[in-house]
C-alpha cells in the first residue's frame, strides 16, 4: 500500500494543517534558540557549561527533526493523495525530535541537579531553564507524530 484516496478537498486541509504546525514549530524555535544560545554563551566560562551545552543540543537536534518531520509530511500529500511511506517517515522523524527533545531535557536537569549537588552555584536554575528550552520542540512534535500516527493507519 503505497499511496492512498483521500475524500476530495481533504488534501488541500491537511497540507494547511502541516502548514499550520511548521509555522507553530518555526516560531516556536525562532524565540527558543536565540534564547538557548545566549544562555549557552553566557555559560561558556563558567562551571556549568555542560549544562548548556545539553540543552542546546537538545533544542537544536529536536528543532531540525520536527522541521524535518513536517516538511516530509506536507510533501507526503499530492493534490487528494496521500503517500503512506512518506507520511510513516513523517511520524519517524517526529518520534526522534521528540525522543532527543526530552533525552536533553532530562540530561540538563540531572547535570543541573548534580552539579547544584556539588555547590555551583544557579546549576539546578540553568538546569531547569535549559531543559524547558530543550523540551519546547518535543512537546510540538508529538502534535506533528499524532497526526502522522492517524493518517498512517
């Protein structure tokens, strides 16, 4: 099953509604990664740039995945038909930037929360703040996986 029939005119709305998530994704990164990167820059010299370093990482991997995903998506519907491989590897890739999203979520907390352990000071506050930046794109994309998910099936 390559491609499949879609109800005409439901193409046209499913392009606008990966249309509508890529401008939702694409906002959503222009203020989180300035903002990552300067918090990221300020922590260069300091004692907890792995911190940083774990949350740009994961904004910045989860951004281009979910940008990635959406991209396929949109590309996986032609006029009112619907490529299934395309709109599978759109769920795939969506699954990834959520997957990396929350992975550096969680690797800025413990690093925050660890190093706060260790007395240096404002870690667990850069932990915290880092892994809401880092976590940003995953919560996106999970919106982008469901609807690859339902269009699979």
């Amino acid at each position: 099953m390559i491609d499949r029939a879609l109800a005409p005119g439901s193409g046209q709305r499913l392009r606008q509604a990966y249309l509508r998530y890529l401008l939702i994704a694409v906002v959503a990164l222009v203020l989180i990664l300035p903002l990552a990167l300067g918090i990221a820059a300020s922590a260069a010299e300091g004692q907890t740039v792995l911190i940083a370093a774990a949350g740009v990482a994961g904004a910045v991997v989860s951004g281009a995945l979910l940008i990635a995903a959406l991209v396929k998506g949109r590309a996986a519907v032609a006029g009112d038909v619907l490529s299934v491989p395309g709109t599978r590897t759109s769920g795939s890739l969506a699954l990834a930037a959520e997957v990396v999203g929350y992975a550096g979520a969680l690797a800025a907390l413990v690093l925050g929360l660890v190093q706060r352990l260790l007395d240096i000071d404002l870690a667990l506050t850069l932990g915290l703040v880092m892994a809401a930046l880092s976590a940003a794109p995953a919560v996106i994309s999970d919106a982008a996986r469901r609807l690859s998910r339902r269009l699979a099936c």
